[in-house]
C-alpha cells in the first residue's frame, strides 16, 4: 500500500483527529468501530438530515454520551464513519499502470455494490445540495480518492509509460467520472471487461506506451 492508513487519516478533515490511535486493539477500538459501523447503517437508512446520536446509540450499544465526546457534532461522526469505512485502500502497484488501475477501480466498484456502498450511494443522490455539511464531507471524499488514483498515474509517468507532463489527476478524474457515473448514476453493471475497456481507452488518448513495448 503506497500511503498508511495513518497517512490517510492525516489528510482526513473531519473526524480525523477523533479516531487516530484507537484501531491498534480493546474495548476501545470495539467501541470506535461498533459506533461507525451503526453510523454507516444510519446514513444508508435515514441518511444524513435525519441521522440521530441516539439512533446510533441503540444501534451500536455505545452510549449515547460516550458517542458525544469523541464526536461532539454529526458532522464529524458522519465524516469520521466515511474516511473510516468509504475508504478504497491502495493495492500494492505491480508497475504496470493498466493493470493497477484495473486492479483499483477493481476494488471500488465492489466496495459500491456492497450494502454499505449502494446505501451510501442512496444517500448521496437523495441529498446531494439539500445537505451542506454532508456536501463538504463528500467532496473531501472525492478529493482522497482522486489523490490515489493520480499517484498511481504518477507512477506510470515516472515508468515512462505515460509522456512526461501528463496531467496525472486530470487523467483520473477523467476514469472516475467514465466508471463511476455508469455504476453511482445510471445503476448500470460495470464488469472487468467494462473497467478494462475503459482504462485502456483513456490511455491511450493519454498516450500511453505500454510496459512491453518499450
């Protein structure tokens, strides 16, 4: 994995500081972790303007109070379950930058038609602009996500197989809107063959020189 999760959590936001140092193990990792998970369910559920302490509360078998003081608002309990449990994490690169795109968008897009994921998914589209504070905390989130996805591009340049000056997060927010608007969007299947066709499309308008071919 290229960045740890505690680099992730460092660049987090919101919710950041309030879970750093409690995944290691014990009662309080359980607790961290029983709280976000209800919160992920909640938000999938209710979604984020009617997401209640105290429905996470029950749901958890945290008490509520307990929840309040490491999460004082909504806001950063709802950004902390997503940095924590939205995360896409970074595959080992092979060094051949078609196959770990592939590998990525792989891995995200199972990660969206699991129950977390469609319910999140559900939330998002229901809210998108009525939910300010819900707003930040996504965009956060996409901002993450696409800083991996250019490091893995970047890396392709630094192999040569992109031209030197490629625009590395252009290129992937280029693939994220191709894949995810299918899948997020439209509900539409996104198979291997529909993320490799994709991928290699996209690079070679990049123009990309493969691995083997130099």
């Amino acid at each position: 994995m290229c960045a740890s999760k505690r680099d992730q959590r460092k660049d987090a936001g919101p919710g950041r500081r309030l879970t750093e140092g409690v995944r290691q193990g014990g009662r309080s990792a359980r607790v961290v972790t029983a709280v976000l998970e209800a919160t992920a369910e909640e938000l999938g559920a209710v979604g984020y303007g009617a997401l209640r302490i105290e429905a996470v509360a029950q749901r958890s078998g945290v008490n509520k109070t307990t929840i309040y003081r490491r999460w004082p608002t909504k806001a950063e309990l709802a950004a902390a379950a997503l940095h924590e449990l939205a995360a896409f994490p970074e595959l080992e690169q092979t060094g051949r930058l078609r196959e770990d795109l592939i590998a990525h968008f792989q891995r995200a897009r199972d990660w969206f038609n699991g129950p977390l994921g469609r319910g999140i998914a559900r939330m998002v589209q229901s809210e998108r602009g009525r939910e300010p504070e819900l707003d930040a905390i996504m965009r956060a989130k996409r901002v993450e996500h696409r800083q991996i996805r250019a490091r893995i591009v970047e890396a392709g340049v630094a192999r040569g197989e992109l031209p030197p000056g490629t625009d590395a997060m252009l290129l992937a927010e280029i693939l994220s809107a191709s894949i995810f608007s299918r899948l997020v969007h439209y509900g539409e299947p996104v198979d291997d063959g529909f993320i490799a066709a994709v991928v290699d499309l996209i690079l070679a308008g990049a123009g990309a020189r493969g691995t083997d071919q130099r």
